[in-house]
C-alpha cells in the first residue's frame, strides 16, 4: 500500500512539475510576442514619423560611392596630366637636343668644307704659279728656237762659205747658251755664269747677240740678191 501511495505521489509530483514548466513556457513565450507586437509597432511608429529616412539612408551610400569615384577619377586624371607633361618636357628636350647636334653637324661640315678648299686651294696656288712660269718658259724657249731655226734657214740658204760659217757659229752659239743656262736653272748643269741670250741681264752679252742677228740678216739678205742676179741672168 505505502508503495502505490508513493507511486501516486510521484506521479501527481511529476504532473505538477510538468504543469509549471508548461505554464512557464507560455508565460516565456506571452512575453516574447508581447515584446515582438511593441517592438514592431514602435518601428511602426518610427517609420510613420520619419518616412524619407530609408530613402536618404540608401542614398547616402550611392553618394558616397559617387564621391569615391570622382575622386578616383580625379586622381587618375591629374596622373595622366603629370604623364602627359612629362613625356612633352622628354620630346621638347630632344628635340632641343637635335636641333642643336643638326646645328653642330652643320657648323663641323661647313669648317671641313672650308678646310678642303683651302687646302685645295693652296695646293692649286702652287701648280698655277708653277704652270705661269712654264708657259712664260716655253714661250721664251720657243722663241729662241724660232732663232735658231731662222739662223740655219740663213746657213742653208747662202751660197757663200763665209755666209754659212757664220750663221753655223752663231746658232752653235745660241743653242749652246740656252741649254747652259736652263740647265743651269734646272740645277742639272753647275752654275758657269752663262747668259740667256736677248734675257738674261748683262749689256755686252746683249749687244754681242744684236751683233750675231745683223750678220745672220745680212747674210740672208746677201743670199736672196744672189739669187735675184742670178734669175735676171738667166
């Protein structure tokens, strides 16, 4: 008997126990959805009262996010600029840079072309002094030759041994003292003192050559009346 009693109090104790914790979970639970009902009407209340305040909270961030870009923006842009003007001092400067090597190259081709033609220049000076005084060299040998020549047309011509012996001696003479003396001149010959003739300064050698001339003319002359005689003979 005591057990089944103590049987029934545990059960009725149990089904207490259950009873108030049943009870405190909806008392719990009450509590929750009264605090749920009051918090959703106060946000009620507030959006009631205030209802732009989410429009400008979303649009806070949008402007926000705006500003960051123009920022960004704005940097990139003022780099590019820096760039910009950097590249543009590089190109200034270079091409500074060749303008004055084209103006350095231009002044150091202009001296080397100053240089040659008065290195050319000089060297011709020489050539055409040298190439006057050949041609006034040849000139007076052509004459004296042309002497020459006339002497021994005059030794040919005269029919007198006399006449002939005399023009021989004298173009023997005029030779023999040209050669001498540009050999001379030519530093071939050694240094004699010997005139060229109608040239060289020295009056008596000068007149001695007038002197030779008139005999060869006069013999000339004696050579063309013999023929003429002889012609008006025959």
């Amino acid at each position: 008997m005591k057990t089944m009693k103590s049987k029934k109090n545990k059960k009725n104790k149990s089904q207490k126990a259950q009873q108030s914790f049943t009870e405190r979970i909806a008392k719990a639970a009450g509590g929750f959805k009264e605090r749920a009902k009051s918090m959703n009407s106060e946000e009620k209340a507030e959006q009631v009262q205030q209802p732009e305040q989410p429009e400008t909270q979303q649009a806070q961030p949008e402007g926000g996010e705006t500003e960051v870009d123009v920022k960004a923006l704005q940097a990139e842009l003022e780099k590019a600029k820096a760039q910009s003007d950097e590249y543009l001092d590089l190109a200034q400067r270079k091409q500074a840079e060749f303008a004055n090597y084209r103006r350095r190259t231009e002044g150091i081709r202009a001296e080397a072309f100053d240089d040659g033609r008065r290195e050319a220049i000089s060297q011709l000076l020489p050539i055409v002094d040298n190439l006057e005084r050949a041609l006034a060299a040849a000139a007076v040998l052509a004459l004296l030759l042309g002497v020459c020549l006339r002497t021994l047309t005059a030794a040919l011509q005269s029919r007198d041994a006399l006449g002939r012996n005399i023009c021989v001696g004298i173009f023997a003479a005029l030779f023999l003292q040209t050669v001498i003396n540009l050999g001379m001149n030519l530093q071939v010959l050694p240094v004699i003192g010997v005139t060229l003739p109608f040239f060289s300064a020295g009056g008596s050698s000068v007149v001695m050559m007038y002197f030779c001339v008139g005999l060869v003319l006069s013999v000339g002359l004696q050579a063309r009346r013999s023929r003429v005689d002889a012609v008006a003979i025959l």
